[in-house]
C-alpha cells in the first residue's frame, strides 16, 4: 500500500499535447476516478503511472520512491484494462492462482483467496473453464480477479467495466467498492462514467483538454463545482447553463437572460452591473409552474420524458433550452402538454455564478 504523487506531468505525442501540467497527491488507501470526456488523458496520465509509457517530464512517486523511469514491473503495481489478456492456456483457476504462486504462497492460501475473489466477483462457477470459453465479461472479471488477488502497492484500473452489461456493471461497482475497501489498497480507476465515479470514488480528479480541473469528494463536485465544465459535465441531466448579464433591478441584482430575469443571491467578488456571466441551475432545482406574471422567465413546452417516479421536461425560453427534472406527479398535477406556456423559477440558493472567463 502506498500513496501516489504526480508532480508537474507533461506528455506530448508529436504535436498532441495529451496532459499538460498535471498534479495530485492520491493518499494511502484512497480511491480516485479520473473522470473526463474521452480524449481528455485519463488513460495516458494512467499508463504513466503504471510505467508504460514515458513522460515528456514531471515526476512521479509511488509510497514516496521516485519510480518516474522503473519500468512497469518494478513499481508493484496492479492493472486491468479495457481490452485484458490472459494466459491462453491455463484454466480461470490457473489465471488466478498464477501471481500468488509465483510468490510463493501455499496451496491452501491459494484455495482460499482464489474461493473469495471467484465469489465475490461471480466466476467461482467458470473457474475449471479456458479463456477462450467465456465471454467478454467474463474474461474482464477474471482479469481483475487476477490483480485483486496479489498484494500489489496500487491498482490501476481503465474502463474495467464499462462494457459490462449494465446489471452486472451495477453489481461490480458495489462489489469493486466494497474489495477495494476491504483490501485497502490505493486504487486510480480511470472512468467517463460520473455515476461510476460519483458511487464509488473517496475522491474524483476531473478532467478536460489534459488538464485538471477539479480535484475532491463527490460531494464537493457536485454541489461546488470549480467552474462551468465540471459544472456542466458532472450530474445527469447536465447542469443547465443559460447566459445571462448582470443587472440591479430594485433592491437585489437579477440576472437578465433570454427567458427573464432571475434573482441572485449576493454576487460574488468581481461581478457588478453589466458583467456577463453564465447562470448555472440543476434541473433537478428548476421549478415550473403554470404562466403567471413571475419575471423569472417564460417558455414553452418542448417535450417531455416520463422517467418512471420523475418526469424531464424540456423548455423552450427565450431561443435558449432548458431542462426541469420533477416529481412525475407534480409533472401530472401541472398538466403540460408539448406547447404549452409556462413560467420559471429558480431558488436562489441553488444558482451558480460563472464569469464568461471562467
Ligand atoms: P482518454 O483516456 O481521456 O480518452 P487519452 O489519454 O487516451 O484520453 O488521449 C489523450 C489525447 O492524446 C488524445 O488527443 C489522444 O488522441 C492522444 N493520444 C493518446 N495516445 C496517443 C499516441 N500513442 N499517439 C498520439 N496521440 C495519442
Ligand atoms: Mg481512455
């Protein structure tokens, strides 16, 4: 078990500048997603780390040591990628067993943790099966089954289950979460997938253009966004993002947008009359209500999506388009069709401020 710290991590291929000043400190035991659009450099910070690839500078620690230019093997850390390979002819068990008898451990040790992870991760019953006998998720468990099993400083973990199907996905997390836990061991797991990051991280390092933008708990990226893309990228449906500029219209500053003009809470230092910003409202936070003369905006009705307990709905305002996301039966009581009128409101607690530039 160890920490990870990447200090000032540059890598370019040719003209592609893929991560650009990038660093983090990850503690002993902690889980992280770097978490991202694709192309953003989550897989080739990753390889970084895990020594399959050479930066073009920065440095890297593993439990203090510099291993920046060991070579994979001499960093003792544990992978499972996308695409995984295992040893084509020996048995599941065999796959399994293989890192803990190169180490030297008895048979019975063997038995053992080989009984835990095949149950845990559901292949105890293809154990006696070839590679070449299962499926695609199968094999994916199997080759993380394999890493979990030997006592690695680190897990480096890319896409590991994304192409599962999405019940066995929803199982892997809770089980992957609960191991890595159990295990203790520092693990970076490379996701595009928030619901996987937001479920199962200690910590989410977000990512775009091969830099980070933001670094903390679940919690604090959802409900403190750093800037508009975390803000936009994390939480489903996006965070809606309408423009809007700054004005004083009585006694509190609203925000004048496409649809209206909404109340603000204080502004934040910098921002004054006339300062163009972006207002950021969840749709989960967006209320609707029947037309009335509220000033906080109007629109219609451009579709709407019953999502079994909640409904989506789309509105059009202003040439801008929203989304609400509200109780089905509030949605049911309210009535809309496809054209309606409504008016918006947007509780003030629940707006976020972003400057043009930021
Ligand atoms: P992610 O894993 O976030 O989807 P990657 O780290 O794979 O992103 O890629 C980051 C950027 O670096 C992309 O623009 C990608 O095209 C580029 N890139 C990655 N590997 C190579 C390579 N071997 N040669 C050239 N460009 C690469
Ligand atoms: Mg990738």
């Amino acid at each position: 078990m160890a920490s990870v710290l990447v200090h000032q991590l540059v890598k370019s291929f040719n003209n592609v500048h893929a991560v650009h000043d990038v660093g983090f400190k990850v503690n002993d035991g902690e889980f992280v997603f770097f978490l991202g659009p694709s192309g953003c450099g989550k897989t080739t910070t990753l390889r970084m780390i895990a020594g399959l690839l050479m930066p073009t500078s920065g440095r890297i620690e593993i439990g203090g040591r510099n291993v920046t230019f060991l070579r994979p093997r001499h960093r003792n850390v544990g992978m499972v990628f996308q695409q995984n390979v295992l040893y084509p002819h020996m048995s599941v068990a065999d796959n399994l067993a293989y890192p803990l008898k190169v180490r030297g451990f008895t048979r019975k040790e063997v038995r053992e943790k080989l009984g835990e992870v095949a149950e845990r991760l559901r292949i105890a019953d293809v154990l006696d099966r070839m590679p070449d006998e299962l499926s695609g998720g199968q094999s994916q468990r199997v080759a993380i089954g394999r890493m979990l099993v030997r006592q690695a400083d680190v897990f480096l973990m890319d896409e590991a289950i994304s192409h599962l199907d999405a019940k066995l996905r929803a199982h892997m997390r809770t089980e992957l979460r609960h191991l890595q836990k159990t295990l203790g061991v520092t693990t970076l797991f490379v996701s595009h997938d928030q619901l996987e990051a937001m479920s199962m991280g200690d910590r989410i390092l977000v990512m775009n253009d091969g830099a980070i933008q933001q670094f903390g708990t679940p919690q604090e990226v959802f409900d403190r966004p750093a800037n508009r893309f975390v803000a936009g990228f994390v939480g489903e449906p996006h965070m809606n993002i309408l423009p809007a500029e700054i004005r004083h219209e009585g006694a509190r500053p609203v925000a004048r947008w496409a649809g209206g003009a909404m109340p603000l809470p204080d502004l934040p230092h910098g921002l004054v009359e006339g300062s163009l910003v972006d207002v950021g409202i969840r749709p989960e936070h967006v209320v609707l209500a029947a037309p009335s003369r509220t000033n906080a905006g109007h629109g219609n009705v451009e579709a709407l999506e019953p999502l079994g307990a909640e409904c989506l709905v789309t509105v059009q305002a202003g040439g801008q388009t929203l989304r609400a996301r509200l109780p089905a039966v509030r949605a049911d009581r309210l009535g809309f069709d496809v054209g309606a009128a409504v008016s918006l409101q947007f509780p003030r607690d629940h707006i976020y401020l972003f400057d043009k530039a930021g």
